[in-house]
C-alpha cells in the first residue's frame, strides 16, 4: 500500500472525527459545506453548490470522449437531534445534536475518493461527480438537489450507508428493493374533557386513544396478508393532564414501513378508517395527518451487479452477507436518485466481532472508521480508477 494511500485515509479518519464533533441537522449543514468545499479546493477539483448547503464536484469533465458512463457518487452530511452519549473524544460539541446515524463517515469516505480520483484523473474512463448531499434525515434533499441540477448528465449513480448489524466488511446489495418507503400520521383525538370522578359527564380521548393503539398495531397482523413486508409502529402518545382532569385531547404520533405504494394505500385507508371509526364508538372526533415521506429504495439490477463486483474485487468472494432479512425496514432519500437514473445502494456491515454495535440514531452509537478505506476502494473501482493499493501513486 502506497504512502499516499495510506495517508489518505488516515486524513479521512481525523476529518470524519473532526465533522462528528461539529453536527449539523438538516438544512442547517453551513459549517459543515464549507469544510468540505475547502478540502475540494485544497485537492484542485472544481466544485458547485446544489440546493444550499449540498455541494456538486467534478473529476475528468474535459475530454471529449469517454469509454464509460458519467457516473455519479453520493454521501450524505446531516446529524440527528439526538444528545450523545459516547463518551468519545470526538464526541459532539453541539448540545442536543449528534452524528447518530453516520453521515459523518459517508461524507468523510467520499473526500478521501474524491483526493484518491483526483490523483489518478487522467486515467479514468468517464467523468465523475461527488455528490454532497444534505437533509437525507427526513428533509427529502436528494429531492432538492435532483430540481437543483444535481444529475444532469449523470448515467448512473451509487451510494452506501453503514448497517451495525451486519457484520463488519459484509455487504447487502440486492437487484431490486434493499430499503422500504417510509411515512408518518397524526391522530388528533378531541373529546369532551372534565373531573376524573364524573366519566359519564365527559367523552374521553385518553381512552379512544388506546382503543387506537392497540387497533393500529395489529393491522400488519391481521389486516395485510402474511406475505405482504410492512411494519406500522405507534411511537408517540401525548395527552397531558393532571391526575383528576380527564383531557380535552389527546395526540397519537407513529411511522409506517412499506415496500411498495400500494401497501402505503392500503396501510394509510386503513389508518383513517380505524381512527374515525373507533372515535365515532367512543363519541370522540378524530382528526388524521399522513405524511408519505420517502419511497421504497430500488436498486437497478445491472448497476447493483457491478457493484458488487467492484466490492468482490476489493474484499474477495466471502464479503457478502446473505443472513440479513430484505428489505430492511428502514428508509433512504437515495430513492429519489433510483426513481430517476439508472443506479445501485448498498448496506455496508459496521458490525464488529467481540463488541457490542449500537444501532443508528442511537445516542450510542460511532461510526466504524475501519469502513472508509474499503468503501474509497469500492467507490474507486466504480469510477474506473486502479485500485489504490495497487497503485503506486506517491
């Protein structure tokens, strides 16, 4: 391994360190744009800003004829508002704010592609752009960028996220679905409040609130068929009050997953019709809010066959995890790249042997710095470079 490898990467782990002690949330990512446009301009490539704080740069753009398809390489930048709990030496500076989820390493891993690409731009075979991206944490800004130009003259595209709970170095990239669509509701329950001593004087909402809840969560049980992939989680009840005061209202918060927008029609009618009709038996009114957030994401099969390839190439043939149930369950604005242009995203496992792995958005969890180097490698081989190990770039 060359020295300029080695030192790439090195460089990579203290800048992800670096970016993980600062967090931004969505939208709010300026510090963290302006980091990364400096590193582009130190490493001389050219670079754009697309929607605010997402950043565009652009590698091999002068020739006139290419071998190989524009392809394009995405990370995202944005933290969670979670209040850390690591006890690291990097951990966040920002109260309430953390890199629950990674990004901080994503981001980090496509600058060290980006100084490695740029040091062998002549021989790549297509141009590539690195796609900076903000507000994938629910602020839909692969979206933002896509209106904002981000794949104009892009052939194919490719990003990754780290999963803790696949073993470290194993990767999930299936032809097809590897990520559900997700969304959000609302159900605002408002009765008639009153003294706790006097019921019948009162409609409660605390009580048709829980006829909800335990109706919503056994939809996936008993409403869908057993083949159908989906998960509907109440995750918030809120009916504040003192301890003889029957409320006015009370408020229902949950997520849903889905593989597929049918499902999502199907889970969503049923949502408003459990709502209304458990109101109407307890003589309450309920008001229902859905949010369809993100989509199912999609691989394409022949982006998603090279690669894996490309990871085959890097880590050998074992490097494949085929333990992991698909779809997971959980969601990726990458979709809306994948609704687009042709393309592939992958899992890459973050877990490591002997110890214990938090999950993402846990105010535990770190990233896994050990994935930047092999990941740089798989974003190498994607964009048509020699693999840096067995270059001898100095």
């Amino acid at each position: 391994m060359s020295a300029f490898w080695q030192n790439t990467i090195s460089q990579a782990i203290r800048l992800r360190q670096e970016l993980h002690s600062q967090p931004e949330l969505s939208w709010h990512e300026t510090r963290t744009a302006q980091k990364i446009r400096t590193t582009l301009s130190e490493l001389n490539i050219n670079w754009s800003p697309c929607a605010g704080t997402g950043t565009l740069a652009r590698l091999n753009m002068s020739a006139t004829a290419f071998s190989a398809p524009h392809i394009a390489l995405r990370g995202d930048i944005d933290a969670l508002p979670i209040e850390e709990q690591t006890g690291k030496t990097w951990a966040s500076r920002q109260l309430g704010c953390m890199h629950a989820c990674g990004h901080d390493g994503h981001t980090a891993t496509l600058l060290a592609t980006a100084q490695y690409l740029k040091s062998v731009e002549y021989t790549l075979p297509g141009p590539v752009t690195l796609i900076f991206q903000p507000a994938e944490e629910g602020g839909h800004g692969a979206l933002r960028m896509i209106e904002d130009g981000a794949l104009d003259g892009i052939d194919e595209i490719y990003g990754w996220h780290n999963w803790p709970a696949i073993p470290e170095g194993q990767l999930v990239c299936p032809d097809g679905i590897v990520m559900c669509g997700n969304g959000t509701f609302e159900i605002t329950v408002t009765g008639q409040g009153g003294h706790a001593s006097q019921p019948e004087l009162c409609r409660d909402p605390v009580l048709a609130g829980s006829a909800m809840v335990q109706a919503l969560q056994q939809v996936v049980a008993r409403r869908l068929a057993p083949q159908q992939t989906a998960v509907l989680s109440v995750t918030s009840f809120n009916a504040p009050s003192g301890p003889t005061v029957i409320p006015q209202q009370a408020v229902l918060g949950g997520s849903i997953r889905v593989p597929n927008n049918a499902t999502r029609e199907q889970i969503n009618a049923l949502i408003v019709e459990i709502a209304e009709h458990t109101a109407h038996g307890h003589g309450v009114r309920a008001e229902v809010k859905i949010e369809p957030r993100y989509n199912a994401t999609i691989n394409h099969a022949a982006q998603a066959g090279k690669l894996r390839a490309a990871w085959r190439a890097v880590m050998g043939d074992a490097a494949f995890d085929v333990a992991t149930p698909l779809p997971i369950m959980a969601s990726e604005d990458f979709s809306y790249y994948l609704q687009e242009i042709p393309g592939a995203f992958a899992l890459v496992g973050a877990g490591k042997k002997g110890e214990e792995s938090f999950p993402c958005h846990s105010p535990f969890y770190d990233f896994n710095d050990a994935l930047i180097e092999p990941v740089a490698r798989l974003y190498a081989h994607l964009a048509g470079a020699p693999d840096p190990t067995h270059n001898n770039k100095e």
